[in-house]
C-alpha cells in the first residue's frame, strides 16, 4: 500500500482506496481531466497564495525601510534595530516567495 496525495484536498491517502476519507472526493470516478482540473485550480491557489504573501512582505521591506528614514529615530534606537530588522525579514520573505513562484511555474 503506497500513500498517495488527494487531489482535491492535498491530504495523504492510500493509493487503493476508492474515495478520499478526508473530503470524500471520489477518486476511482475522477477522470484524467477532473484531476487536471483541481491540480490547476490547487496551483492557482497556491500562486495566489504566494503572491499575497511578496506583497506583504513587499510592505513589511518598505514599512521598515520608510520608519528607519522617516520614523525620527537614530541608529542607537531600538525602534530602528526593530525597523530594520523587519525590513531585513520582508526583504528574505520576498525573495523566498519569488523562488517559490518560479519553482511553482517550473512544475507545470
Ligand atoms: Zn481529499
């Protein structure tokens, strides 16, 4: 008995099993085009998804950036460490979501 990923759910389920037990999709009655239809639609979630988080992390990279410039702190502040730190976060945040984003389009 091998485990395989549901295609409706994405959850583990075993390779022999007629339905999954999680989301009750009916797997020996999917078609080859029904699965297409809900990995496409899992992909797009999953790019949307992606795509939400960059732009969170875009304002993370900004919002940090414009207090450490903007907010009248110094350097020896802690609320610039703490700015810059953020900004530093959103900044490896995005780049982690673009990887993920072009990893993504690769697997199609
Ligand atoms: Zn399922």
């Amino acid at each position: 008995m091998a485990l395989i990923d549901c295609p409706s759910c994405g959850k583990k389920i075993s390779d022999k099993a007629q339905s999954c037990q999680h989301c009750e999709f009916a797997i020996s009655q999917a078609s080859p085009e029904d699965l297409a239809r809900k990995n496409s639609l899992k992909k797009y979630l999953q790019r949307q998804g992606i795509q939400n988080q960059s732009m969170l992390a875009m304002l993370l990279f900004v919002g940090g950036f414009g207090f450490m410039y903007w907010g009248g702190v110094t350097q020896e502040d802690l609320q610039f460490k703490l700015a810059f730190a953020v900004a530093v976060i959103g900044f490896v945040w995005y780049i982690v979501n673009r990887v993920r984003l072009v990893f993504l389009k690769k697997s199609d």
